[in-house]
C-alpha cells in the first residue's frame, strides 16, 4: 500500500486522484480549510459553515465529525439535529360554510323583566276594565296577540265597516270583561307575560275555567296540577264538577278517588249539594264509598232540596246496591262503606 503525503493544494483546485477516489468509493477525508475561511469565535460563521443544508429528520452526523472548517464547535451551540425547530404551521380545515348557533341566555332575568310589564300602565296600548269592581287592566297588544289566539281574534277586529289590516288598527279599548274577577284575569296576563302563573286555592278553579276558554292548554295544566296538589274536602265536589265539564279526565279520576276514601265528609259538605245530576251519578256508580248506605240516601234527598228534585231519579238510578259480576240481577252487593245488617245475608248467593 502506498503512504499519503499531504500535497500543498492550490486555492480552488482539487485533485484529481481525490475525485477519482470519491468516485470509486474511497473514503478520504477532506483536508482542512483554512482558519482564514471561518472567523473564530463567531457563532455565525460556525453554523453558515457547518449547519446549513442539515435536514431536520436526518441523522445525526454533526455531533461525531469534526466540521469542514476544523473550528470546535462553540460552547452552548448544539448540532443541528438537536435544535428546537419551529413545528411546520398546521393546515387549516376550509369550512364548508357560515356556522350558526342558537344560543341561551337566563330565562329568569328575562321573566323578571317581562313581569314588571304585567298591568304596567306604561307603553300599553289595550285596556280591560274586569269584573264588578271595574278594575282596569293594562296590557299590549304585542305580547297579548302572539301569546292567545283568542287575543289575536279579539284585538285583530277593527270597527265595524273597517278594511284596514290588523297590524293598522289604532289602540282599542276598553274591553269590558264583566263576568271574571280581576285577580283570576291578572292570573291569566301573569301567565301570558311570564310563562308562569301565581294560584291559590281560592282562584284556582276559577283559573282553569278561563284558561279553557282562552285555550291556553299549558296554564290548564298548572292549574290541574296545583287543584291534585292541595285538594281538600270542601273543594273537592267542586273540582270534580269542573274536571267533568271541561274534559279533564286525570282529574276526574283524582276526584272520584279522594271522594272514595272520605265519603261521609264530603257529602255533608255544599259543594255535594251542588253538584250536577251527571256528576252526582257518576259519584254513586262507585261501589267503594266510605259511607253507610242510609247516610248516603239522607245525602242525596239533602241535594235533591237544593237541586231540581225532578233530577233525583235519574242520580239514583245508579245508586245504592250494584250488581255484582257472577251474581243473578235479583241480587246485589252493599257498597264499601255500608254497615253490616241482617238482611245483607241474602245478598250473597252462597249464604244459607
């Protein structure tokens, strides 16, 4: 093998044996550039000389060879693989189009503010003068016509003879609203303006009954909930009659229930005294009546008094004794409530 003597080269000129070599695969190695071609102790000169060109995902070769210009590398400087570089900018998804959203705000401060509008004398434009006490009510048409259709019927007419749109029609009133009471008309303004509504016991029927006829089916359904919740005994004839006459039939059930479990008071009471013919026979079709069945007939004569007698025959036609399921129609079964009597042994077929 023969030694290699380094041979002063020219400036910019390589040897031809040296490329010769690189061609074929030999490995030499590149001889020292000047100092004069890096400025030592400069940062800068050291990495245009050794780093630029250095792809980010190779390996690394810059920590074990010395770099071209033969200069150490500078205290704090790392190779170029070991730099932080910045990460490449992520792409941004195109959007397909305009996002919309429908967002919520506090349902309570917005009610809040609609209940200080409610009989506020203040921008409104309708006036009801309500009740026996002629007590005026203010109110806006706005919020009235798109709340209730009977409302929007009732405020959309304009004077006799008149073509004009509804939205023209100048402020009308007052309306007179002779047969409601203030507090129960307020109560349906509250719920109109507010979605919420303030009952008690006095005016809760009273609400419903106007809530049927406004057609507001979810004031309807507060006022039933709150009548199931404070049900009492001299009410409860009542609601019974006011669940049969505007088709409440949860109600009606709730009723009937109650009267079952409390007969004896609740038929001494005025409201059974004035309870309707069908509602009445819908009472006594009930075998579970806490009653005795003499007490019961003393009940009903006390409201054939106080309603049309004529109605008492077609109330009692379902009362007293029904007949039982599997027993002959001579024979009949006493109601839950009935006291016990001697007789009652030839009501049941399998006594001797």
């Amino acid at each position: 093998m023969r030694a290699c003597f380094p041979i002063p080269i020219p400036s910019g000129k390589r040897p031809a044996r040296a490329a010769s070599a690189a061609r074929v695969g030999f490995t030499t190695s590149p001889p020292p550039l000047s100092p004069s071609r890096c400025l030592p102790d400069s940062r800068a000169a050291w990495s245009r000389c050794c780093l630029p060109g250095f792809p980010s995902n190779a390996p690394c070769r810059t920590a074990q060879r010395p770099p071209p210009c033969g200069l150490p590398r500078p205290a704090g400087l790392p190779p170029a693989c070991l730099r932080r570089l910045p990460p490449p900018p992520s792409p941004r998804q195109p959007m397909a189009g305009p996002c919309s959203a429908r967002l919520q705000g506090e349902a309570a401060a917005f009610t809040a503010a609609l209940r200080t509008l409610v009989n506020n004398p203040q921008f409104s434009d309708v006036t009801f003068v309500v009740g026996q006490e002629q007590q005026k009510v203010f109110a806006h048409r706005c919020v009235l016509a798109c709340r209730c259709q009977a409302f929007q019927g009732m405020l959309g007419q304009g004077p006799a003879g008149s073509e004009d749109s509804p939205s023209s029609i100048p402020p009308q009133g007052p309306f007179i609203l002779g047969n409601v009471q203030p507090e129960v008309f307020l109560a349906v303004i509250e719920f109109l303006y507010t979605n919420s509504v303030t009952l008690n016991s006095h005016i809760a029927l009273e609400v419903l009954t106007s809530s049927v006829e406004y057609g507001l089916q979810d004031l309807c359904k507060l006022c039933v909930k709150f009548i199931k919740d404070t049900l009492s005994v001299e009410q409860v004839c009542e609601a019974l009659q006011a669940a049969v006459t505007y088709g409440q039939a949860d109600l009606q059930q709730h009723c009937l229930a109650f009267i079952e479990g409390c007969t004896a008071a609740v038929v001494r009471t005025q409201g059974f005294h004035e309870l309707s013919d069908v509602v009445l026979a819908r009472v006594l079709r009930s075998d579970r009546l806490a009653v005795d069945e003499l007490d019961l007939v003393q009940a009903v004569r006390e409201w054939a008094h106080v309603s049309s007698a004529e109605s008492i025959a077609a109330a009692w036609r379902s009362h007293a004794l029904r007949k039982g399921s599997g027993v002959p129609s001579r024979l009949c079964r006493p109601r839950r409530g009935t006291r016990p009597r001697d007789h009652h042994r030839h009501l049941d077929p399998h006594a001797k």
